[in-house]
C-alpha cells in the first residue's frame, strides 16, 4: 500500500525546507566555495541518520519524520550550494 502525506505533513515540510533553505543561504557567506558541496551531503546524512535514531531509539510512531528529514536536508543543501551553482558572488 502506498502512503501518501497528508496535508499536515506536505505543509510541515514546506515550512521546514523554507527555514532550512534560508538558513543553508545567509551560512554559505562563511563556507568556503570548496567545501559547500561535502557541507551539503553532509548535512543531509547527519540529519537523517539523527532522525532515524531517535525513532529507532524512542520506538515512536511519527509519520512525519521523514518529511521533515527530508525538508531540512534538501533545503539546507540547496540554500548553502545556491552561490556555487550561479557564480553569482
């Protein structure tokens, strides 16, 4: 059976990846251009594998979890590679 988000859950995540992405962009003033693209993957494992023990830890049934991994890992990575990507600075 394939689990589709609810609402709740699709808004959480918008809200997440909105903050992550803002705040992966004002840091990427003080990340060296090198290094953005391992601080990005980086990120994004270090929070998901951070979530995934707490909810192997607690054994706690939350269904957004994974959206809200997913919301700060891509918006945290997006917002600190954005300079990279353009060359805009």
């Amino acid at each position: 059976m394939i689990h589709l988000p609810s609402i709740i859950e699709v808004i959480a995540m918008l809200v997440i990846l909105t903050i992550a992405f803002f705040t992966g962009y004002f840091l990427r003033h003080f990340i060296p251009v090198s290094k953005r693209l391992a601080v990005g993957l980086g990120s994004i494992v270090f929070i998901n594998t951070v979530i995934f023990g707490i909810k192997i830890v607690s054994k706690i049934e939350l269904p957004m979890t994974t959206s809200i991994g997913l919301g700060l890992g891509i918006g945290f990575s997006l917002g600190i590679s954005q300079g990279f990507i353009s060359k805009s600075e």
